[in-house]
C-alpha cells in the first residue's frame, strides 16, 4: 500500500456505502462538484457508476475522476471506485 494512505484505508473503503451514483450522463461538471464537496467532508468516499455511464475502458475513467477531483483512487470494485483526499488543515 502507498504511504499517502493511513493504515486501514482499504478495509474501511470496502465497507463504505456508495455515496454518490453516477447515472448514463457520465462525469459531467455537476458530478465532479458534488464528489469533490463529499470528498471535502469526508476524506473517503465511494462512487458508484452505473453500466450505462461506462464508454469504454473503467480503469481510463476511475484514473479520470482522480485526476479531476485531486484525490487517490484507492480501490476499484466492478463499477465502482473509492476515493481519498485529505482534509486540508484549516
């Protein structure tokens, strides 16, 4: 495991419920928005995709979504994805 996750990081993803689901639009802007303020008030969340907002390859997408909400894709399980990004000190 990388050492930008804190001991424990996938066992607690694997139990998480999906939080947000992502419907045949995709990962439009609103979808980006929404994950990043999830992301901001939990550090871990996971997203769930529903087949029909898969073209193409999930792996390309999973690595999409992290680059675009900065945060570290941590586990991926058939169409769905966990993400962290920690909390910024305030």
């Amino acid at each position: 495991m990388s050492s930008e996750f804190p001991p424990g990081l996938k066992k607690r993803a694997n139990q998480l419920p999906p939080s947000i689901r992502v419907g045949k639009s995709g990962l439009t802007e609103k979808a980006i928005n929404e994950i990043k303020a999830r992301l901001e008030k939990k550090e871990l969340i996971k997203v769930k995709f529903l087949n029909t907002a898969i073209n193409g390859n999930k792996k390309e997408l999973f690595k999409e979504l992290a680059e675009r909400t900065d945060s570290v894709l941590v586990l991926t399980v058939g169409f769905t994805a966990s993400l962290y990004k920690k909390k910024s000190a305030k």
